[in-house]
C-alpha cells in the first residue's frame, strides 16, 4: 500500500530537488535577456542526467549565480 501511495506522490529528497529547481528556473527566465534560450529545472539540476542538459563547471555556475544576483539586485535598487 505504501509504495503505490510513494507512486502517487513521492516523498524524497528528489521531489523536493525537482520543485526547487522549478521555482530556480521560474525566477532565472523572468529575469533573463529577451531572446536568450528559456531555462528548464533540469539546469539546475547538475546531478540529472538528462540529454538536454549541458554540463557546467564551478566556474561557469559561480559566474552565472554571480550575473543574476546582480541582475536581481539592481532590480530591487530601482523599487526604492
């Protein structure tokens, strides 16, 4: 009984991964360039493996984190 209800709605760590990834992806594409390819949960998901997946290293996830912090926080300059 258990398991089928497990089915249904899994209650792991990697259901709580996927809906953050989710909301990481949600809050990237609002603020990304216009043009610039849509954000999928799975890129912020390095350890899926999935065919449309790009591998990033350190650098290039810092680098990124990095753009949209600032991004983020001149928007919120300009709400003041």
């Amino acid at each position: 009984m258990w398991l089928a209800y497990y089915r249904l709605q899994p209650w792991d760590a990697t259901r709580q991964d996927f809906m953050t990834a989710q909301l990481i992806a949600l809050t990237a594409n609002i603020h990304k360039k216009q043009g610039s390819r849509v954000f999928k949960p799975v890129d912020f998901m390095p350890w899926e493996k999935s065919a449309n997946s790009r591998k990033m290293s350190q650098r290039q996830i810092q680098k990124t984190f990095e753009i949209f912090a600032k991004m983020h926080n001149a928007r919120l300059k300009g709400k003041q």
